[in-house]
C-alpha cells in the first residue's frame, strides 16, 4: 500500500484550474521530486496534500486513511509534515529552541506540563533532549545552536527549517523548495544531509525543487508538472530523456538534460 495517494485531484480558483485529475502513489522509503516549469501548480499540490486548500474534486490518502477534507493541524498530527519556500522560523528564539518546539509538536507535552507532570512526561523531556542533539549535529548546527534564527545566514536558515519539520517526527517529510537561493557548495551540503535522514532515518521525503542538479542527484523516482496536469513519471534517467519533459522546459533557466 502506497504511503500517500493522490487520486484525480483538481483544484479550480474561479474559472481557472491549477490543478487537473493529477494522480499519484508515493511509497514508503523513497525520495521523489516533484518538478515542472513556473506556474506547473507544484506548490497548489504541496497545499492541497497538507491540507492548506481543499480540492476541488479528487482524494488524497494518507497511509490508507481519507485526508481529503480535515485540517492542516490534523495532517500534520498524522505525521505528514512540510516546508515553506519562505523559511518559517521563530526568529527570535535560538536554534536549538526551534528544534524543540518542533520535538513537541510530536511529543504533545510542553515546558509546563513538564514542571508538573510527572516521570511519563520527564522521560518525553529527556527524549527531546536527545532528538534535538541528534537533529543538531544530522543538520550540521551544532556550532550554532545557541545563535538566534532571524541572524543566521541563508543557507543555515534553509537547514533549520528543514530541522524543525524533521523533529516532528513525520511519516512522510515534504520539503518546498529547500535549496532556494543556495550557493553550490550549500546545495551539495544540504543534499548530503538529505541523503542521511533518508538512510538513518527510512525516511519517505517528497521534494519540490527548480535544482535539476539536486533533484537528479537525489531522488528515486520524480513526477513531472505542466500547466497543472502530470505530464511525466520515471526514474532521473527517464526523465532526463523525455521529450515531453524537455518541451516543457525550453525557455526556463533550467536545463534538464
């Protein structure tokens, strides 16, 4: 059974479509990109499976339960967590204190409750110490982890945010753009540390990205976008050779071959 189904999914916005009976299976353990050129409703996608906008026909399932419908809080309560391409942080609290509000959204304790609430949520506390100094040094942010978030540069940002979302522990971890505006050498930093969740953790990650150099260089399978309908399906290699896929890119600053 695939981890998440995407079944003849439309979204209208007035008279216009973005999206149009797009289906998809995204299996357990894998790496999968999402591309396409600017406009191709990638990221309507991104909000529709989170639960951000609703569709305007279709299913989407979730470790085979309906999330057709719910909210995004209860996604993410299922353990299908996501990225913003804009890198939401608390800005004005430090690395590590970011990592641990995203350990909570998993553990469902708090600070307080842990003054208050006994041995059971003084082992989860001891838990998210843990988590958090192993998500530190999986992201390379240990050297900073007592630095405010708003003062970090770029790339380090990009990483927190995907640090944040990998504490809470998701099931499937869906990041939206997470190499935008890095430098080559960031670019090849966070894909290897990319590559380690994936094989430390078995985690099942979906990837939107304008980088063919990282989405070539690190997924399984990837799921081409146009004009709001999915226009190709395959392995790097297979998609590299796709006419379809090519047409659709001539004139982007991409090159997919």
């Amino acid at each position: 059974m695939p981890l998440l189904e995407i079944r003849e999914v439309s979204k209208y916005f007035g008279g216009l479509y973005a999206l149009e009976n797009v289906s998809l299976n995204i299996r357990k353990v894998e790496i999968v990109g999402l591309i396409g050129p600017n406009g191709a409703g990638k990221t309507t996608l991104f909000n529709v499976i989170s639960g951000f906008h609703k569709p305007s026909k279709g299913r989407i399932l979730f470790n085979g339960q309906d999330i057709t419908n719910i909210k995004p809080h209860e996604v993410a309560s299922r353990g299908l967590i996501r990225t913003f391409q804009s890198t939401t942080l608390f800005r004005n609290l430090s690395v590590e204190d970011n990592i641990v509000v995203g350990c909570h959204l998993h553990a469902q304790t708090s600070f307080f409750k842990g003054l208050f609430g006994g041995s059971l949520v003084l082992r989860k506390e001891k838990n998210v110490h843990h988590n958090v100094e192993e998500i530190l040094e999986l992201f390379g942010l240990t050297s900073v982890k007592g630095e405010l978030a708003g003062g970090l540069p770029h790339g380090y940002q990009r990483a927190l945010g995907a640090a944040v979302a990998l504490a809470a522990e998701p099931k499937l971890l869906m990041l939206d753009e997470p190499f935008a505006g890095m430098s080559i050498e960031e670019t090849f930093t966070v894909m290897s540390q990319i590559k380690k969740i994936h094989r430390e953790k078995k985690m099942t990650i979906l990837i939107i990205e304008h980088s063919m150099r990282a989405i070539m260089g690190l997924c399984d399978r990837i799921i081409v976008l146009n004009f709001g309908n999915k226009i190709a399906e395959g392995t790097p290699d297979e998609i590299r050779a796709n006419q379809t896929v090519i047409q659709a890119y001539l004139g982007e600053t991409e090159d997919v071959t």
